[in-house]
C-alpha cells in the first residue's frame, strides 16, 4: 500500500506515557470541527465530579439548541435529557442540538460555556486552542491543533476513567 499521505495534521501519542509515536503538521491550527465535543464533554465530566450536576440532572433544550443543525438529537424546545443521555448522543451520534443545550445548561448560554472551555484548555496545556461554541460547527475564531486535541484525550482518558467507557458505545 501507498505510505499514508495526510493534507492536514496528525499527532500520535503513546498514553500513558505521553511519547510522540509520529506527527505531521502538529502545531498547525485547523478547525476542531466534532472534535469540539471531547472538550464539551471533558466539561459535562468536570461538573460530575466537582457534583454541580449528576448523571440524571436534566439538560433543557432552548429553542436555540433544538434548532442547531444536524446531526441532532431532536429533542424539542422546552423538552429535557438527562446528562447520561446526553454524554451518550455526544459520544454516538455527535448531536449538535445536545452539545448546544449542554453548554447552554453548565455555562448560562453558549458563547460563556466556550469561554469557559477556552480558560479549560489553557489550564491544562492547550495553547492553540479556542472555542467560540460547543459543538463544533464551524466559525473561524474556533481553532486547535492535532498537538492540543491529542493533549486533550490523554488527559481526559487519565483524570476521568470513570466516565472514558463512555467512548467505547457504538449506539444510543
């Protein structure tokens, strides 16, 4: 087979050691896109384990965040999640709308919960990194770079093993 031929950036990295394997353009910044939501979800974990919110605390859908585009769970404006639902649409189906309500519930509206996220990523390392929205969608102030997101997992895999089998579901 052809040796793989990337047109962007990949960073490779043993876990638990953290030791670069391979990479390619790194430090490049790129647009997250999904990968958004690790970082959404590193917060829905954050509030877990600080007890603001449990696993069957409800998520309220604004109007906003039940008219986000697709992919979306299409939970109805005024309707609720629990937080394990919505960790469990985040993680199988990438849900827009959830990613949406859930920065909406934690941060008070989306743009604060980003700013959040933002303060996150520089706290543990991250320093390519902002967000402008929870989900991804795309916005040109919304960057990272492979570096910072293979930063990111390693550390949600080490600080939150509890919560990490969640990346393992195939459905909800």
């Amino acid at each position: 087979a052809p040796p793989y031929n990337p047109t962007n950036a990949y960073y490779v990295i043993e876990a638990e050691s953290g030791m670069v394997l391979d990479q390619f353009n790194a430090d490049r910044t790129l647009y997250p896109a999904s990968l958004t939501k690790l970082m959404t979800l590193m917060m829905v974990f954050d509030a877990l384990e600080a007890q603001r919110i449990t696993l069957q605390s409800r998520i309220r859908f604004s109007s906003h965040a039940a008219n986000m585009p697709p992919s979306r769970l299409g939970v109805k404006a005024g309707d609720s999640i629990s937080v394990d639902q919505a960790i469990r649409a985040l993680v199988t189906k990438s849900a827009n709308d959830v990613a949406a309500a859930v920065a909406e519930n934690l941060g008070g509206s989306e743009s604060r919960f980003a700013y959040m996220m933002t303060l996150k990523a520089r706290e543990i390392g991250l320093t390519k990194t902002r967000f402008v929205n929870g989900s991804g969608l795309h916005n040109t102030g919304q960057l990272t770079s492979a570096h910072d997101m293979a930063l990111l997992g390693q550390y949600i895999w080490k600080r939150y093993p509890k919560y990490y089998g969640y990346f393992a579901l195939k459905e909800f």
